[in-house]
C-alpha cells in the first residue's frame, strides 16, 4: 500500500458512518482482524483504500490506449498468427 488514500489512513481525523454488510463477509473480516491482532476499523479502512485504488488505476491512460491501438492496427495480422 503506497497510495494517497493508504496515508490518509495513518493520520487523519475519523468520521462514523452506518451501513450494512453480508453477514458472512462481516465474519469473515472480524475473524481476520482477531487472527492478526488488529482492529476492524483498521481492516475496513485497508478495503476501502484498495477499492478506491483498483477503480482509480481500472481506466488505462489514454496515450497507453493510443500505443495499443496503433500496434494493434499494424501488427493485427502477426497478433492473429500468434495466437493460433
């Protein structure tokens, strides 16, 4: 964990918030917690910064959609024999 979501954890100021969650995922998390010897709110605040990190790097950067597309238009012929 590098991300900017990842810092904030360690250091900044905490807000209550009410949800629901899947009994069994609850239970799955509060046995982790108990087997590492760490609070709940410590491992929701690692899933939630993970999720937020995965979605934000989901979108590829559009000059490396740009490259692909390009090589795939050259080479789609060559990609074609490969992959037989």
């Amino acid at each position: 964990m590098c991300g900017e979501y990842e810092r904030a954890i360690v250091s900044q100021t905490r807000e209550k918030f009410a949800t629901q969650v899947n009994t069994e995922i609850l239970s799955a998390v509060r046995k982790l917690a108990e087997q590492e010897g760490r609070q709940l709110q410590a491992l929701m605040d690692e899933a939630l910064a993970d999720l937020i990190e995965k979605r934000k790097n989901a979108n590829p950067r559009s000059h490396v959609m740009g490259a692909y597309l390009a090589s795939n238009e050259r080479y789609s012929s060559l990609y074609k024999k490969l992959a037989e």
